[in-house]
C-alpha cells in the first residue's frame, strides 16, 4: 500500500487527494498526518525536505512534491488527469502552475502575518505575494478553468479553498466567474468536499 504524508490544511495534499480519488487509486493510499513543524516526526527521514505532501511508495522510497506525486499517480493508473495531447498538456501544466504559485505566494504572506510576531513583518513582501494572487485571479476569473477536469482544474480549486481557509474568501467579492467555476468544480468532485477542513 501507498502511503500519503499530508496535514488537512495543506492545498498541496489536497490536489493529491483529489487527483488519487478521480485517478480511481484512493483505496491504494494510506493517509497518514504528518507534522512538517516537529523534528521528531518520521517525515524529515522520507523526505529531506520535511515538506508535505510526500509519498512513500511500497519498496519505502519516497517521492515528492504534490507535482511528481501526481505525475507518478497519473502514470500508475493510466487513467489521466494529466492529458496525453501536448497542446491539452501543457495547458493542463500552465494551469496547474498559477494554482500551485497562488498557493506559494498565499503560504508565504500565511508565515509572515501568523508565524512572525507582528513589530518583525515585512509590509513590502506580504504586498509582493498579494499582488501575485491579485494577478493570478483576475486572470482566472477572465478565462475560468474550462473543458474536462484535469491537474489544472484541481490545483486552481485547491489554492481557491486554500484562499477561504486561511483569508476568510476575501477573493469572492470581486471574482464571481470565479465563484460559479468553483461551485461547479466542488458539485462535479465530491472529493474537493470531502477534503474540506
């Protein structure tokens, strides 16, 4: 069996998730929480990095990130949320990239406003993250995420539940394209519910 390190919070495990359940392989995965914060968790000896998610495969070697873990899941089950046609691939890949850099970017201003005490936050980087999320979703919500749901669709669904989770949905207000694409998404894969925290 296959086991997933990953904490409930994390949008990066949640596209993991997703993608393991449409790929039809979530019965083949054990999911096992992990503290990326906490020297003594097993997770710094799976993978060097600490980092969540990782995959420890069934001969104990691991694989990490959440985009060489789904790229290995896509290949296991050669089902496809990543597509095959180069043009739809690439596409797929682009999309998946804003989703995951929305996520960089909103993680990072995460540490600097809840990590760092308050007198130490740099004003100028949390504006430097913001304003890649601003782009990224005005972006979005002029083209929303169209066609057959593939690894784009799930990395921009994850960074926008990851948005709701930790800046209350701020993003809502001025991208309502964007809203109608979620809900849509979130009606069409049970899982993205499912793996609400």
């Amino acid at each position: 069996m296959l086991i997933l390190r990953y904490s409930p919070a994390s949008p990066y495990a949640r596209k993991v998730r997703i993608a393991a359940d449409l790929l039809g392989l979530s019965e083949r995965i054990e999911i096992v929480a992990g503290d990326a914060a906490d020297p003594a968790d097993s997770l710094r000896r799976q993978n060097p990095l600490g980092k969540i998610p990782t995959l420890i495969l069934e001969d104990g070697s691991t694989l990490y990130d959440s985009r060489v873990i789904v790229e290995y899941l896509d290949h296991l089950s050669g089902a496809g949320v990543i597509p095959v046609d180069p043009s739809a691939r690439f596409a797929a890949l682009r999309l998946q990239a804003l989703g995951d850099g929305v996520n960089d970017a909103a993680l990072l201003i995460r540490y600097e406003t809840f990590s760092r005490p308050e007198a130490l936050r740099y004003d100028e980087a949390i504006a430097h993250q913001q304003g890649k999320i601003d782009r990224a979703l005005d972006a979005l919500e002029a083209a929303p995420p169209a066609g057959q749901v593939d690894i784009g669709h799930i990395a921009v669904a994850c960074a926008l539940g990851y948005l709701d989770l930790r800046f209350a949905g701020a993003w809502r207000e001025k991208h309502p394209r964007l809203v109608a694409w979620l809900e849509k998404f979130a009606r069409a894969v049970s899982t993205f519910e499912a793996t609400k925290v």
